[in-house]
C-alpha cells in the first residue's frame, strides 16, 4: 500500500513538473510570437508611411503638371489657335 501511494505521488508529481515546464515553454512562445507580431507592425507602419510620402509626391507633380498643361492651353489659345483650328499631322 505505501509503495503504491509513493508511486502515485512520484506520478502526479512528474505530471506537475511537466504541465509547468509546459506553461514555461508556451509562456516564451507567445512572447515570442508577441515581439515578432511587434515587430511586422512597426515594419507595415514604417511601409505605410513610405508609400504616403510617394503618394504626397506624386499628387504634387501631378498637380503642377496640370498648372503647366492648363497654362500651355491658355497660351496656346491667346495666340489665336481655337479647338477648331488645330493642326493634324
């Protein structure tokens, strides 16, 4: 009877020993997996912000070559050209 109750003992306290060392390694891995998810979003931030500058940029060029066209059509028509007396190659 008591080599039974010891065995049992030893058992559940084997058991014990590996649910924590169990919680130890899943514990570690959700920090892991917390820095690394850390770590993509900072990297799709910085992305985000590169592609709105590009973005700034590219609505400012767009935006003067519209001045520069809308002033070429303004000259052009000063001139004494209409739509209507345009030349075709």
């Amino acid at each position: 009877m008591t080599t039974l109750l010891t065995g049992i003992s030893v058992g559940l306290g084997a058991l014990v020993v590996l649910l924590l060392a169990l919680l130890v390694v899943r514990w570690r891995s959700d920090t892991r997996t917390d820095e690394r998810v850390a770590e993509v979003v900072a990297s799709l931030n910085d992305r985000m912000d590169e592609l709105g500058r590009e973005l700034a940029g590219a609505l400012e060029r767009a935006e003067e070559e519209g001045r520069r066209s809308r002033i070429f059509g303004e000259r052009w028509r000063r001139r004494g050209h209409s739509k209507g007396q345009t030349r075709r190659w």
